[in-house]
C-alpha cells in the first residue's frame, strides 16, 4: 500500500505573482512619500537646517545714572574702613564716622513714638476672665501670656469680685483678716494694694495678701467673715487699680471704707 506524501514546501511565485508584489510596494512607497510632504507642507514636522548661525549682535545701549557726591563719599568711606580691618582695634574704632552717634540718636528718637505706643496699648490689654483662665489651666485653649500682663501703677483695669470666708493662713503666711484680698499675683503682685470698685460705689483700699486655686485670670476675691454672705454675693464685674508704692502710705480721706473694712495693714 503506497502513501502519499504531502509537500509542505512554500509554492513558488510566479512571475504574475512577482509584479503584484513589486507593484504593493510601489503604492506604499507613493503613499509615505505624499504622507511625508503633507507633514512638512503644513508645518507639523519641519526638516533641520544647515544654514550657518547668525551671531547674536550685541546691544551697547545701557544708560548709566550717576552717583550722587554723598554717596561717591559713602562709598570712599566704606574702601577705607574696609582698607583698616588688619591695623589694631584702637585705629578702626577712631576711624568710625562722627556721624554714627547722630543716626543713634535719630534711631533712638524714631523709636520712642513706637515704643510709647506699645506701653500704651499694654496698658489697655484685655486680660483673661476668671472662665478663660480656668480653661487655659486645664489646657482646654492655648495659654496666652498676653492675657496675664501685670497691672501698671495708677491704672484702671476691669476684674471680677468674688468673695471667700476662708479661715487660716493667707498666701503671705498671715491670717485671714479684714481688707485682703486674693489675686492672680501674675496680674495684681502679692505685698501691693489695690483700690477696688464695684461699678460707681468706692469698696476701699485692699492688700493683695492671699491666691487661690480658682483666682485666675483679671480676678479679685475679697475675705468675708460672713460666709453666707460671701456666698450671696456671687460674681460681679468691678474694676481695680494697683496704688503706686509712693502713695500707698497715704490715707484715702477721701473714699471711706465700706462694709468690707479696706485699708488693711501689711
């Protein structure tokens, strides 16, 4: 029994085989070269030039202002000092302008109106109330030092009273006693008297003997034997001025104590 054998061998072109292939490749030809002309014709490919490079001209044309005769001066002035920096201390410091003491003295007078205008606004700081000093305490809100700044002489600030009957030693290891108050010595200094209002009525002359845990902050609490009414008098707003060291000898006859007994001995 005879088996035939298939021949996998590639057929062959033939010469009409041969011209179809010559001719595809033609077509392709033409069609990448119109492609190529269509690119360059509208200018989305542009061919690299061989021409030789333009020198740059260079522009001259540069207006120069003159120095002033002052600052030719300062300028000379500075050559010589910086000429100086290898002779002795001594030599440099002689060498130093006459004019300098007098740019102090300007610098100095320009920056009094500032300065003034500092301790003026210090004067006028909103300090922390008794509540936003107990949450800067616990850190509920950031502590602001700002807002415990000390209490000038002689000037008024807003606080609020409270009153405590608290029996034993104040802060100052003294007793208790009539016409002492408790402070926030951040604010009102321990050893220093206060002349304390409640609105319009005048309640005397206290000394800032005592501190407590919960007197924080632009606060006053005034001693009272009587515990109820220290209670029954709560928080009001008042307002405080810390008494110069200079007058505090002197006897306020012209605001009495009230029922607090104020003008308490140190």
């Amino acid at each position: 029994m005879k088996i035939r054998r298939i021949s996998r061998r590639t057929p062959v072109l033939g010469v009409e085989g041969r011209s179809n292939r010559q001719r595809w490749d033609v077509i392709r030809t033409a069609i990448a070269v119109t492609l190529a002309l269509a690119l360059i014709g509208t200018g989305a490919v542009a061919l690299p030039s061989f021409a030789p490079l333009q020198p740059v001209e260079e522009t001259t044309d540069f207006t120069i202002t003159p120095l002033a005769p002052d600052q030719l001066a300062d300028i000379e002035t500075v050559h010589e000092s910086a000429g100086m920096l290898g002779v002795p201390v001594r030599e440099v410091a002689r060498a130093i302008p006459a004019t300098a003491g007098r740019v102090a003295k300007a610098t100095r007078a320009a920056a009094k109106p500032i300065a003034d205008r500092v301790e003026t606004r210090a004067t006028k700081l909103v300090r922390a109330t008794a509540h936003e000093a107990s949450k800067m305490k616990r850190g509920i809100i950031p502590l602001i030092p700002s807002k415990f700044a000390r209490a000038e002489d002689g000037v008024t600030i807003p606080v609020s009273l409270t009153q405590y009957c608290v029996q034993g030693e104040t802060r100052r290891g003294r007793q208790t006693r009539h016409g002492i108050v408790a402070a926030d010595p951040r604010i009102f200094p321990l050893a220093r008297y206060v002349d304390v209002f409640l609105g319009d009525e005048y309640l005397g002359r206290y000394l800032v003997d005592d501190t407590g845990g919960n007197v924080l902050g632009a606060t006053l609490d005034i001693w009272n034997p009587d515990c109820r009414e220290a209670a029954r008098f709560g928080r009001h707003w008042g307002s405080a001025t810390l008494v110069a060291r200079a007058v505090e000898a002197v006897p306020n006859d012209s605001l009495a104590p009230t029922r607090w007994d104020g003008l308490a001995k140190r």
